[in-house]
C-alpha cells in the first residue's frame, strides 16, 4: 500500500471538535467533490471516529486509509478510488 501521508492530500478537512456522526459526514461529503486518486487529509479528535468509523468505512468502500495518532489527536488520510 501507498504511504498516503507522505503524499500531497487533494484537501484537508478540520472536524476538530466534531463528534459522530459529524466526521464521517462531513468525511462522504468532501470525498464526493474529490477527483478519483485524490488523498483527503482529515484532521480529528474523536476517538470513536479516528479509531473506528473512518477506519470501517474506508475499508467497506475499498479506499485505502492510514491513522496517524499523534499527541491528543489523529491525522487520518483516505484516498479516493
């Protein structure tokens, strides 16, 4: 698999401060308006969301995903088939 994170992401989308369901919203939304092969970097510090529903829905579609933790928050990129 692709290192996603050491590629250029498409957009960035900030759902700091969001819970669920609001990352894995907002997360289909920005994927739509994405060209096929773009990266969509997510910033979030939800851990049901980092660390489950992201994960779990990128997997169902058969995107390529990868979870960086960090400090207090997660990196998550998912790229678009």
């Amino acid at each position: 698999m692709a290192d996603l994170k050491s590629q250029t992401p498409a957009q960035t989308l900030d759902v700091l401060g969001r819970v669920c369901p609001y990352p894995l919203v907002l997360t289909k939304k920005a994927l739509e308006k994405l060209p096929s092969g773009g990266i969509l970097k997510i910033l979030c510090d939800a851990p049901a969301s980092a660390e489950d529903s992201l994960p779990r829905f990128a997997q169902d579609k058969g995107m390529p995903i990868e979870v960086v933790k960090l400090a207090d928050s997660w990196e998550i990129f998912i790229q678009k088939p």
